[in-house]
C-alpha cells in the first residue's frame, strides 16, 4: 500500500497559498498526485423553502459560494503552475446545509487529506469541520500540519501512539507507507490498564504487528500526571525529536457538531506537532 492521492481542502483565501504550498510538499514527497478541492461555502437562508420571494436569498447565497470558489480555484492554480507535481483543481459551491456531503463526495478515492491548523478564529473553525467531516463522514485519513508548516520530507521520527483500541489500530495501518520510510518510530502507551491482555508485555503484540511490515519500533510506557494523554504524547514526542505523531481519532460521528474527544480535540486545536489522524 502507498499514498497515491492527496487531498487538500481550500475553505479560506488567506490561508489557501499557504495550505497548497504544504500539500503540494508533501505530495510531492509520496511522488502522490495532488487533488484540491477549492470549497465556496454560502450561508443557508431559513424559509428558503416557502415561496417565490425566499428564492432571492438562496440565490445569492450560492452565487456567493460560486465566487468564493473561483477565487480558490484561481489561487491553486496560479500557485500549482508553479510545481513540478501532477495535479487537479476541482472548484465546488455549497451551503453550510451540503458542505459535508460536499466534501464527503470529493475526497472518497482520495488515500490522504492534509490540511493546515490556522490561527485565525473563522478559518479554525473550518478546519475543525472539515477535519470531522473527513474522519467521520468521508473515512480518509487526515494529516494535519500547525500554521504554516511543510513536510517537504518523509519524517524520520514517529511517535505512534497506542492505546489496543480498533481506532488505534486503524490509524497506525493507514499510516504504514509513512511509517516504513521513517529511521526511528516510538510506540507510546500512556497508564496502561493493570487488566491488559498484554499487561506483562505493553505493546509487544502491536510491536510485533508492525515489525512483519518492516517497522521496527521502540515501545515506551509513559505515566500521566497532571498533563493530558495528549500533552504527555507530545511532549515526549518533542523531546525525542518526532517530527509526526500518528493517532487514533474519538468522537461521534452522527452528531453534526465538532464533538471530538478531549485527545483528539487538543491535537487538532493545539498540537505543535504534524498529526496524523484516522478513526
């Protein structure tokens, strides 16, 4: 298995240099052609529904995410011209009521979607939607970069963080052409249960698992203190010098708000570090 095709989704023109210039990077990294999915979103209208005069606002809210769109589209392509990667733009106008389905639609033969954290209040909130709707709804894993960072290398340390969940598991499967070019990967287990299957051996099964793909690994138990399960990953990932955390995604998917879990939620609001994700 390979990464073969990247997605990047453009929702903001302040960020959208920025974000294509990574995924372009990466892509380019994993020799992937690069699929961008310049998104324009207009506001829903209550009403739109009930008679001839309510078609007005519903109109103007789909030429505005008409507009939004080509100015992504024309943002990736001038930037994408630029690259010696093989690449598409595909140019989409949505509501907030489609988005979703939208984005849903685009990415399901996509191996990758990669997206950057922004600082920016309004373009974090789309981030934190469309990082949902790729888990949950699309069932693509994500590789999310902090503000205005590239992976313009495969990375060399992995920290993988192991928990002898299914979500886990899948994470770090999806994750393996990654894993393979990676000089060192960390397995880390934060307070395993005193009840595991694998009590007497933390992670040796998940060791042995990844060691049949040619990943040899260093398994590392870490205690908790007053930090998060997700603050104590990354911090022992920043002091080894990771350059890529890999982890399950928790939540819940039906629910149309960003219910991440508490682990989740802090990598995507708050992570230093790359983060790979999958649910």
């Amino acid at each position: 298995m390979s990464i073969q095709t990247v997605t990047t989704v453009l929702t903001d023109k302040e960020t959208a240099v920025s974000q294509i210039e990574a995924a372009a990077s990466f892509a380019r990294t994993c020799d992937a052609h690069l699929q961008v999915l310049a998104l324009g979103t207009g506001l829903d209208q209550p009403g739109v529904v009930q008679g001839a005069l309510d078609a007005v606002p519903i109109s103007a809210s789909l030429e505005d995410g008409m507009l939004r769109a080509k100015e992504l589209a024309e943002v990736a392509e001038q930037e994408l011209a630029k690259e010696d990667i093989r690449w598409d733009v595909d140019e989409v106008s949505s509501l907030t009521s489609s988005r979703s389905n939208d984005i849903t639609r685009h990415i399901r033969f996509s191996d990758l979607v990669i997206q950057q954290r922004s600082s920016d209040r309004v373009a974090a909130a789309h981030v934190a939607q469309t990082a949902e709707t790729v888990l949950f709804d699309g069932d693509c894993p994500l590789l999310l970069l902090p503000e205005r960072h590239e992976m313009s290398a495969p990375p060399k340390k992995v920290m993988v963080a192991w928990d002898e969940s299914a979500t886990a598991l899948r994470a770090a499967r999806l994750a393996l052409p990654l894993l393979r070019r990676a000089s060192s990967v960390y397995v880390a287990i934060v307070d395993p249960a005193k009840d595991s299957p694998d009590r007497s051996d933390p992670g040796g099964a998940f060791a042995q698992f990844l060691a049949r793909h040619d990943v040899k690994c260093e398994v590392m138990v870490l205690s908790r203190t007053d930090d998060t399960v997700s603050q104590t990953i990354e911090r022992r990932a920043q002091e080894l010098g990771c350059d890529l955390v890999v982890m399950g995604a928790y939540g819940h998917s039906r629910l149309r708000q960003a219910l991440f879990g508490g682990t989740t939620r802090h990598m995507l609001e708050s992570a230093i570090l790359p983060v790979f994700l999958a649910h």
